[in-house]
C-alpha cells in the first residue's frame, strides 16, 4: 500500500475539490443526478479537510471522528448516484437518500461510542467497517461499471464514450479498492484507515477532474464563451439588420420562455431566415455573374435598401432558388454564419443608420 499522501499533494487537491464543489453548486444543481454529485463533493472536501487538520488521523482525535462520518454521509450520495444512474426511480431519489444518509450516520456513531476509534479491533466492529464503507462503495462500483457497460454501445460522439470509459475505470477501482480494504479488515484486524494515501490522493483528484467537466460546460454556456456564445455573437449583427427590415417574422414567445442559449440561437436562425425568404422579393437581378458569399451579401444589402425605399416585391425573384440556402438546420446556421461574416462589409450607411 502506498504511503501517506505529502502535503504538497494534499493542499491543491483540496484548493482544486474545494473549487469544484463550490462552482458545482453555483452552476450545475438542475437535476437530482447533479445534487447527489454536489453532496458527495461537499462531504469529501470536509474529509480532505480533516485529512490535511491531522495528516495521520489520530484515531481518537477530531479530524478523524470528522472523517468517520462525513465519509460515510459521501459514500451514501455516492450509492445514492450510483442506484439513479443504473436505472432507479428518480421520483423516490430523496426519500431513498434520507434512508441511506441515517444508515450511514448511524453506522458512524455506532462506531464512535464505547471505548472509541483507538478500541481493538473486535468482529462487530470490523463487520461494522465494512458494512459502512467497503459495501456501499463496492456496491456502487457494480452499479455504476453495470450502467457504463450498458451506455456505452448507445453513445455517439467520442467525447461522451471517453467519458464512460473514464467513469468505467473509475468504478472498477471502487470495487478493487473496496474488497482490498474489506480483506485487510477482516485477515488484520485493521477497522479504521490512519493514513490518506498518495493513491486515494490521485483518485480523488482524477474524480474531481471529471466532475469538473459539465462545471465548465456550464460556465462556458453563461459567460457566453462557448461554441454557442460564439455563434450568436456572429449571428447576431446580420439578424439585428434583416429582423429591423423585416419587423413581421420576428416571433415573440411568452416571456421568459426564451432564455437558454440553444434556443436563442434557434430562434435567430428561423427568423433570419424567414427575413432572407421575404427580401428576395426586392433582390435586384444578378447580372454580374459575381459569385461568392460577399456578392450574396451585397445583394441582400441592396434588397433591404430597396424594401426601406418602397420598391414592389416580385414574386418571380422571391421563386428563384437561393444556392446558399442548406437542407437542415445545421446546414443552415453555417450559411448564416458564413454570411454573417461578410455582412459588414456588405451593408450600406443607411441601415448602419438605422440600427436599434
């Protein structure tokens, strides 16, 4: 087994989990899945907390009677997450949970009373242990690598396939761990751990790593910095100039309906386009032979000039085909946003002029 932990291991794993938990909480605590994970982070940042108090954990000092019980109370969340990911009734996820969290701060104190964590190891209080601990981790391990296994074959893209594998890796080393730890208590007599090891260490922090994951997806979705910011934040000077020209295909959902990011962009996309449709009804006749995204972007410039100007709509231009246009709707934001990126150079002064 490997020795303790170093401090210089310990303190930035900690700074890193404590990080963590707290943007976790602030950012992604939507679903029962996301609370339970949260938990689970909160009493292992007190456990790391206690660890870094007393790098031994005296067995009758405070940090470790700290540890007993808030270990017990993540390793519950984490059962808990463990039993929801594997398939279980979400509507029953915090009735079960209470259940979980009493049973193991039950076994906790059980264990605490009488002579103390420092008492000789006795086959009740061993069997105790175990039950607290090494089950309910091995549990979960068998839930989880179940649920991955079964994921797995029905994911799509590679990121969510190294996801699971990680998570895979993750749980079959919860089971390792657990019968390994459940062997040493039974054979030596060992009931309580005194050292966080620089395995448990790496662990740990590999567990926090992915956690960290959706965390940064989150923040990457508010602060507008994400592959979707981007993209509204280009899309949004062509659809601010085709929407003020064309005032009547701007929808206006209930309020507060329109809130998140994706929808926002799918809701500039059907609108810019339906605009598009309608001013190719004022488009001027191409006799150029100009090709290109820049000259379409031109043209369309000239038919918002030229619907502001009162020109008659024709009904010939508007039946022409439009090459740029795509066939669903991700071929169709690209186009958008190709076009987008030309449309500065493209729109005249007076609709500069008339920006909202």
């Amino acid at each position: 087994m490997s020795g303790a932990a170093p401090m210089w291991l310990m303190v930035p794993v900690f700074v890193l989990q404590a990080l963590v938990t707290l943007g976790r909480w602030l950012l992604v605590n939507d679903t029962h899945a996301d609370e339970l994970i949260n938990r689970a982070l909160s009493f292992s940042a007190v456990c790391v907390f206690s660890a870094l108090w007393d790098t031994d954990l005296g067995a009758d000092g405070y940090p470790s009677k700290v540890f007993l019980v808030c270990g017990a109370l993540a390793l519950a969340s984490v059962y808990g997450l463990a039993e929801l990911f594997d398939g279980a009734d979400s509507a029953a996820v915090r009735r079960r949970q209470w259940a979980y969290d009493l049973l193991a701060v039950s076994g906790a104190v059980s264990l605490l009373l009488g002579d103390g964590l420092a008492a000789p190891a006795t086959w009740w209080r061993t069997t105790l242990w175990v039950a607290i601990f090494q089950l309910p981790m091995a549990a979960a391990g068998v839930r989880t690598v179940r649920a991955c296994l079964r994921e797995m074959p029905r994911t799509r893209s590679r990121l969510e396939r190294i996801a699971y594998s990680a998570l895979l890796v993750t749980a079959a080393y919860w089971c390792g761990a657990a019968f390994f730890a459940a062997a040493t208590s039974v054979f030596d007599g060992v009931t309580y751990p005194t050292r966080w090891t620089v395995t448990s260490c790496l662990v740990y922090l590999f567990v926090t790593t992915l956690t960290a994951i959706p965390m940064v997806r989150a923040f990457g979705a508010r602060s507008g910095l994400d592959r979707t910011g981007r993209e509204l934040r280009t899309l949004h000077p062509l659809w601010r100039d085709l929407t003020a020209a064309v005032p009547e295909v701007v929808l206006h959902p209930a309020a507060g309906r329109i809130t998140e990011p994706d929808s926002r962009l799918y809701r500039m996309v059907v609108e810019t386009r339906d605009a598009l449709q309608h001013l190719r009804m004022y488009m001027p006749r191409d006799d150029s032979g100009e090709l290109g995204i820049a000259a379409y972007a031109r043209r369309i410039a000239q038919a918002v000039d030229a619907k502001a100007a009162g020109a008659a709509p024709s009904a010939e231009r508007a039946a022409r085909e439009n090459p740029y246009a795509g066939q669903d709707l991700d071929a169709e934001l690209g186009h958008l946003l190709e076009l987008a990126r030309a449309w500065p150079g493209a729109v005249s002064e007076p609709v500069r002029a008339n920006r909202r």
